[in-house]
C-alpha cells in the first residue's frame, strides 16, 4: 500500500486456532479441581459444556462434595434422574443384588480362625502404614507432598465389557464381584509395572539406546492400593427412597471401609500370573474383618476426637501408599439425562489433603466398562501409557485365555 505495509509469508501452527474440544474439557475440569465449591450454597454443582469431543456431542461435568455420599449412593441417584435411552417414558429397571451368604460348614474351626488370624494381619499392617510404612518412591509417587497445591488432570478410556464377560466365562467365576475386584487389580498390576519399567528404562538411557523393553524395576520395591470395601448387604445400585429409609440395608451416605492391597510390581511373561497373585490376595481380604473395622475405627474417632485428628490420620494412609481404586456398578443399559442419551460415564476424585498422584476408578456402563483416572500432572506427565498399558493388559489376559482353552 502507499504507505509501506504489505503482506509477509508466515508458518502457521492450525492448533492455535482450532480448539480441540477434549482438550478444552480436560482444561476445564483441571481448573475446577483448584475452585473449592461455594459453602454457602448446596455442596455440589453441575457444568454443561457444549463442546463435541470424541466420544460425546457435549460433556457434563457433576462435581460433588463426598460427605453427600460414597460412590454407590451417588451413582443411585444419578440412576433416579435418568430414562431408559430405549424409552423415554420408562424409568430404569434395578435388578436386586444381595451379598452371598456364608455358611459355615464342618470346617466352622478352621473358618474362624482363619478369619481372626486375617484380621490380626490385616489389622497389624494399616497400624503400622499410619505409623512408619511407607511405600516406595517410584515415578507415581510425589514423595510425601501434597497433590492439593497441583490442579488434577483426568483421562478415561472405554472398553467392551464382553471382554470381562468372556474371562469370567473362562476362568468359571460364580461371583461377578469378585471377578471384578480381582480383574481390575490384576490389570492395575501388569500395567503399573509395565509403565514403572518404562519409566526406569528411560531414565537409564544412555546414548540413545532404550533399555523399556529389559526388566529395570528396582527389586523389592513396596506398593500398595488402597480399595474402598462397599459394607453394605444390599450392593449395586438401589432405589434412593429405599436407601434413605429408616434401617435401611443399603442406606445412604458414606458406608465402606478402606483395605491395604499389596501390588506386586514385577514384569510377568503369563499375563495370568498376575490374576492368580490377585485371586489369592483378595480371597484373603474378603475373608477379613478389617473393612468393616476400619469403617468403625474411623467413626469412633471422628466422633470421639473431632474431623481434625480423623483426617490426619487418614492422610497419613493416603501419603505412606501410592493409589488408591474402585470399582461402581453403573446403569445396566443405556440412559438418557434431560432427553440427551448418556453415551458415557466417567468417575474421580480429588481434594484438600490429598496426596496420591493416581486415582484409578472402574466403572461399568452399557456394554462399556470405563478406566478413569485422575493424576498430578507435575508427578506423572504422561497418564495417557497407563491407559495403554491397561488396554494392553486385558487383549493379553483374553488371548491368554484363549489360547489355554483351545490346549484344553
């Protein structure tokens, strides 16, 4: 133009000026982990974003404060809010879900005692986590500090739940509950460790060469879960009246114990080994009283010695272990929320105190069962491989499978 200015070639970078709409979800949800909610009103609150992602036309964001109620009784009021997706004048139909009765046989000795030595166990090893054990320190674990200074980051990853139903089907599983339990370690498992051998190779590297594929996990190393334990008789999703009913079976509110589950972090070329290890710590655990123990323990304190010395009790569990998962029963078939079909389910955690940098939470919708976990973006970068390796783990676990039934 006459007065000097002209146009000049430029390189161009498209991702400044498209937004990528999963990651603005993710952006959002981080940020709101570091807004605590409004103490004056209701303790929770609802964000509609109406933003297309991958695997949703838009996202709502439900964020709760957890003395509303555990898992289970929030999920059974997410359920009562839904329509079948199939028929928008039906609610959903809840199937009944009591716990299996245990019946003492001639062998009533050797039950009890196995039961009290369990518990002693059991009831030595959380004492002596919130004294002086501690796990070791591993690329998952921030080393004692506090994750409530760092805004959490969440990932999901959808998978088919025929999957599970055909390991359930060969492995002759009565109980989908502790299949589930037992599955979901047994992939935590093989995935932590493959994602920690990793980790150690690439800090090994020297001139390039990458050692991920040899065994470079610290031997000895020490790493536990903690596992919510649902206490109530009637499990699964509930009818909210019944729940909040006087005597209720499955009454509403925070009603689980915490158990301490070893992880054994170690490079497996049997997928299944690790399903056996599982199988054998959680037929252990569920013959213990300490859930139910622990649940008491912690509402006599509370009650005894106020909130402030029942949370630092309960942080220090959280700081001398290194995760913590759970596994939510979600709706059966698909449901619709406000006449928008809910395509899926994600669940986490995050709060003031909290110092795991991994959260996992399993939760089954539909046909889809969803691996969601929350991390501390300054502890672990890259959450995406775990969710990888946890793919990885359930295609070896079927083929595995597969393979020793066609031997058979």
């Amino acid at each position: 133009s006459d007065n000097g200015a002209r146009w000049i070639k430029t390189k161009v970078n498209v991702e400044d000026h498209i937004e990528n709409g999963q990651g603005f979800v993710d952006d959002y949800v981080s940020r709101l982990t570091m807004k605590p909610l409004d103490r004056s009103r209701p303790l929770w609150d609802i964000h509609i974003l109406n933003v297309k992602t991958s695997d949703a036309e838009a996202v709502c964001v439900m964020r709760c404060n957890h003395s509303l109620g555990d898992g289970m009784s929030l999920m059974s009021l997410l359920v009562a809010c839904t329509l079948k997706a199939s028929n928008p004048d039906a609610f959903l139909s809840i199937p009944a879900i009591k716990r299996r009765e245990h019946f003492l046989s001639i062998f009533v000795i050797h039950y009890v005692v196995s039961l009290i030595w369990n518990t002693i166990v059991d009831l030595l090893q959380v004492s002596a986590t919130v004294l002086f054990l501690k796990d070791t320190k591993t690329p998952l674990k921030n080393g004692g500090g506090s994750a409530e200074n760092n805004p959490m980051r969440f990932y999901h990853r959808s998978l088919s739940l025929d999957d599970i139903r055909f390991i359930k089907n060969a492995m002759d599983m009565v109980s989908y509950d502790l299949l589930s339990m037992m599955f979901y370690s047994g992939i935590t498992q093989t995935a932590i460790s493959r994602y920690l051998n990793r980790q150690y190779g690439n800090t090994n590297v020297e001139g390039g060469t990458s050692t991920s594929d040899l065994n470079n996990i610290p031997s000895k190393t020490r790493l536990r879960a903690l596992i919510p334990v649902n206490l109530r008789q009637e499990i699964g999703i509930q009818p909210v009246a019944k729940m909040l009913a006087k005597g209720s079976k499955c009454r509403w509110g925070n009603y689980n114990g915490l158990v301490h589950f070893p992880l054994s972090i170690s490079l497996e070329t049997d997928p299944l080994v690790n399903l056996s290890k599982t199988k054998s710590i959680m037929d252990r655990k569920k013959h213990s009283l300490m859930a139910a123990l622990v649940y008491s323990n912690n509402e006599f304190i509370f009650n005894i010695f106020g909130p402030k010395v029942g949370a630092v009790l309960f942080n220090r569990t959280m700081s001398n272990t290194t995760t913590m998962f759970s596994n939510i029963v979600g709706p059966v078939e698909k449901v619709s929320l406000h006449g928008n079909q809910i395509a899926y389910i994600a669940v986490s955690a995050y709060g003031k105190g909290n110092t795991q940098a991994l959260l996992i939470h399993f939760i089954s919708y539909a046909e889809k069962m969803i691996i969601s976990i929350g991390v501390d973006p300054t502890v672990i970068p890259d959450p995406h491989i775990i969710c990888d390796e946890m793919e990885e783990s359930l295609k070896a676990i079927k083929e595995a499978l597969s393979v020793k039934n066609d031997i058979k």
